[in-house]
C-alpha cells in the first residue's frame, strides 16, 4: 500500500539526506530516520544511493547528529 506521506523534517549535510519520519505505534508516535545519497545515473536521471563511501561517512555521522539533536527536542516538547 503506497501513500504519500510527508517526512517531520529533511536535513542536509555535503551531498547526504536524513529524511525523518513520523511513525504510530500502540505505545503512541515515534520517529525513525532513513539516509541517502543522491547521486545521477548513467541516463543523467537523479536517484537516491543507500549505501555510502569512505568520503561520505564524515557528512553521515554529521547529519545523523543532527537528526537525532532534532528528534530529541522534539520529544522534549511533547
């Protein structure tokens, strides 16, 4: 079942993406975070990368600090 849900929050850091989503449980709402690469394919077609390379680990630790800085003040607030 597809559904056009849209992320809590996308943040950025070099050429990599947290994008944070909003989830519900029995035990009320959580978040979870997926992280990408964007990256241009032979076609020219943009498409988002998964997996991450020696030189892109710096900006993954980075905005994964920063996504969880986020969700954290966010739970704060609730």
């Amino acid at each position: 079942m597809a559904t056009n849900k849209q992320p809590a929050n996308q943040l950025r850091f070099g050429n990599i993406k947290a994008t944070i989503w909003e989830n519900t449980s029995e035990k009320g709402p959580f978040f979870a975070t997926t992280f990408s690469r964007p990256f241009k394919d032979q076609s020219g077609a943009w498409r988002n990368g998964t997996s991450f390379g020696l030189n892109d680990l710096e900006a993954l630790m980075t905005v994964a600090r920063e996504a969880k800085e986020w969700i954290a003040a966010l739970t704060l607030k609730r």
